[in-house]
C-alpha cells in the first residue's frame, strides 16, 4: 500500500482533486487554509467529507 502512495499525486485521494488542488496551492500561498471542505476516497469506494484546517509546516 505504502508504494502505492509514494510519489503519487496527493489531490487524487479526492473526489474533487481540482479543488484539493486549489486548497493546497492556498495554504503553500497563505501558509494556512481554514474551513475548506473536501471528500476523501479510499481503496474500498468509501468517501469521507471532512472540514479541513491546514498549516503549512516548515
């Protein structure tokens, strides 16, 4: 699984990856984003919808 993950494209793990996208490209510009919901997809066709708070770590 962990090979699976490695190298692989981070917004692809959505079900929007153009608007996680756009939420990350946020917190690298601002260094933080708030209140930024995205669906989650998983192996087994599970979504999780989340509300996310990211700070960029330096």
């Amino acid at each position: 699984m962990r090979t699976g993950l490695v190298g692989s494209d981070f917004a692809d793990y959505f079900t929007d990856p153009a608007q996680a996208r756009k939420g990350y490209r946020q917190v690298f510009a601002n260094g933080f984003v708030t209140d930024y919901p995205l669906a989650c997809c998983f192996a087994l066709s599970c979504v999780c919808t989340a509300c996310g708070f990211a700070p960029e770590h330096k």
